[in-house]
C-alpha cells in the first residue's frame, strides 16, 4: 500500500481481535491510523521551526504552497 488514499474499511478490520499491547487498547485500527499521521506532520512542524529558526526556507507542503 503506498497511501492513506488506498485504504478500506475491510482492511482496516483485519485483525481487529489481535491482541494489542497495553498502550493501544481501545484504539481502533482508523484511529491508530490518523494518529500516525498526526505523529508525522507533529515532526514535520517541528522541523520547519528548527529550519526557520537557522534562517533557512523549509519546503512547500505542495507546488501549490512555496512559502
């Protein structure tokens, strides 16, 4: 799978009676998902203030956002 788009419902429910480590009990597998997301774009906003801050112009989001 190489995004987020691809995703169904289906696939999502696999394996939903895995056993989960104690951290992820009561998440479901959409949640778990979307909170990946947020765990990557928290980073990526953490480094575009680092690079900010050194006076360096981090990258566009898309070729749409340049600033």
């Amino acid at each position: 799978m190489t995004s987020l788009k691809g995703l169904k419902d289906d696939f999502l429910k696999q394996g939903k009676d895995k056993i989960k480590p104690w951290y992820l009990e009561g998440h479901t597998h959409p949640d778990l998902a979307l909170r990946a997301e947020n765990h990557t774009v928290h980073h990526r906003a953490q480094a575009v203030s680092y690079l900010r801050m050194k006076g360096i112009q981090p990258p566009g989001y898309s070729k749409h956002n340049t600033l």
